[in-house]
C-alpha cells in the first residue's frame, strides 16, 4: 500500500504519518507538505530515515506536481488543511484557497490521472454548525458558521460529487476537536498550557460554556486508517469520542494539572459566529469499521499536558504575542 499524505508535517497529519509507520509495516508514505503555518518538520524528525517515507515539499494548489505524484500511489489521504477559526475571520482567502481549491486540485489529479486512486478526505465536525440539541449524524446538512468550516463543507462537497460524476472512490471523515502532541499553540489547549506556565491570563471567550466533544489525537489517526482500509466509497464517517467538555472546564484542568490557580483565567471578547456545542454521533463509525476510541480524556490531557512540559524546545519558537493573542481574530493581517 503506498499512500500519498497531504498536510504531513501539521499536528494532525504527523500524528497520522508515525501511526501508519507504526502499524501498517507494508506502506509506504509520500508526504507533500507547504510548510506553512502549524508545519513543522521537526514533528517527523524520528521517521526521516525509514525507507518507507519520503518527504516532498509542495503545494496541493499546484496540479502539476499533483499530477506528477499521483501515479505512484494507491491511496490519497488529504489532511492539509488551515483549521484556526479564529485565522480564517482574519483572512477567509487563504482558507477558500487551501482547502476548498486544494481539495479540488487533488480530485482532478485523481480524475485525469489515476483514477483508480482511494481518496480519503479528513473533514471536521464543524461543517454542521452548532448542535443544541442531540448528535449530529453523517446524513444531516452541512450549516458552516465560519469561513473555516464553509471552505471544508465546500471541499466535501466536491468529494462527493466528483464520486457521483466521476465514480471516484472517495470517502470522508468528520471528527471532532483534536488534542496531543505537536498541536500548534494558537489552539485552545496547547495555548492554556503554555500561557499558564509563563504566569499569563488564560483568555475564554465569552462566559466559557461552549462545549466541545475532545478526541485523542491517535483516537483520530485510527480511525482515519480504518475508514481508508475499509469505508465504503462515498460515505461519510463521522469520528468522536464522547467527551463533550465546556472550555471553562477544560481551562481548570489544565491549571489544575499545572498547580496553576484558576484565577488567571480572564473571560475576553466572544468571537463572531462562535458556536455554542458541537456534537457527533460515531455510531456508525463504530459499528461498520470496527472502530472505538481507547484512549480516555483525563489520562491522555494529563500526556499532553507533560508533553508540553518535557518538550519547550519545540513549542518555543512558535509561542509568539500573535499565535498567543487573546483575541486572534481580530488581527487581521499580522499572520
């Protein structure tokens, strides 16, 4: 199995990459990468010497290097992506073009150039909206509140047409909120940690009751390698782990783990169009994969939390007044 990975060197997708290396001893990974903003090739120093991975540095907007790479694989996983609500009111442009172009870029690659080709596209949770009641499962409309999730919602829905047009074997996954290793410090737990260990407010917007549904980060990567091995060509995958926590809870935690007290807490400015809750039903993730989240939320924030501690050197050079700001939407042009 050789598979294409787009967005490697990101949290999410170099978590993805040491998964595959670890548990699949037959792939081989192409990993194409831009090395913007949450890239980091030091998050796969550990893997550049095994025969079995190849790094190549690249845009996803440019077809011809696409076209190049695509006949040498049997699966594509797209996880390249700008994910930051908060930089996408900034500067919606960048999103529409990373991940709806992007998206788009690689289906025409498949199409014209190896159409036999999987194509997996790593989703979010996010292009349903806001969950006030209930769970939210793959049949239910997309309603996106934010650049962000309207540029995934837009790529998905050119995943799946290009399966109804095209007859492309596409599949999708949608998952919620990741946290682990390697997560940029601009999201809302790597910037409690590293905040609470300089002895700096920690920002919530609003009143801090927005609730999130958590997931390991591995929990995602297998899933993901599930539904690439086993989902059904045009369905949709919804991926959660049932921890549906409000960000003030999760902000306590934290400084509760760090010996921190909760008065640095500071509730700031709510942003634009913040969704009150999300939620995920992974029901039938689970029942026609296979698939189960085993990693439980206490134990693995409690690993995250040491990783950031044993591993400054790698948060440092990112830990900037702008990727820390309190109200990071409102700096547009200053990412």
């Amino acid at each position: 199995m050789k598979v294409l990975i787009t967005g490697g060197l990101g949290f999410i997708g170099s978590n993805f990459c040491k998964y595959m290396l670890a548990n699949y001893p037959d792939c081989e990974l192409i990993n194409v990468d831009k090395v913007g903003i949450g890239a980091n090739p030091a998050n796969l120093h550990d893997v550049e010497n095994d025969k079995r991975y190849t790094f190549i540095k690249g845009d996803i907007c440019n077809p011809q290097l696409l076209s190049r790479l695509i006949h040498q694989v049997d699966s594509v996983v797209n996880i390249a992506a700008e994910t930051h609500v908060d930089r996408s009111i900034a500067d919606p442009n960048v999103f529409l073009q990373n991940n709806t172009v992007g998206t788009f870029t690689i289906l025409e690659a498949i199409r014209r150039h190896n159409h036999k080709a999987r194509f997996l596209q790593v989703s979010t949770d996010e292009v349903y909206g806001e969950a006030l009641e209930g769970s939210f499962k793959e049949n239910d409309s997309p309603k996106p509140s934010n650049p962000y999730s309207a540029s995934k919602a837009a790529a998905d829905m050119f995943v799946l047409s290009y399966h109804k047009t095209f007859k492309l074997n596409v599949s999708i996954t949608r998952c919620t909120n990741n946290f682990g290793p390697y997560q940029l410090p601009e999201k809302l737990i790597p910037k409690t940690i590293i905040r609470a260990l300089r002895d700096l407010p920690i920002p919530i917007y609003g009143t801090g009751q927005n609730i999130r549904d958590w997931i390991y980060v591995e929990d995602h990567c297998s899933a993901i390698a599930a539904v690439l091995e086993k989902g059904a060509p045009g369905e949709i995958y919804n991926v959660s782990a049932g921890n549906e926590i409000p960000n003030i809870e999760i902000a306590k935690k934290i400084l509760g783990m760090l010996h921190k007290p909760e008065s640095l807490i500071t509730f700031v400015e709510d942003r634009p169009g913040h969704d009150t809750r999300y939620s995920l039903d992974s029901s039938k993730t689970q029942s026609t994969l296979g698939w189960k989240p085993k990693f439980s939320f206490e134990e693995s924030l409690q690993s995250t939390v040491d990783w950031y501690l044993k591993n400054e050197h790698w948060w440092t050079p990112f830990a900037n007044e702008v990727i820390l700001h309190p109200t990071p939407w409102k700096l547009v042009g200053l990412h």
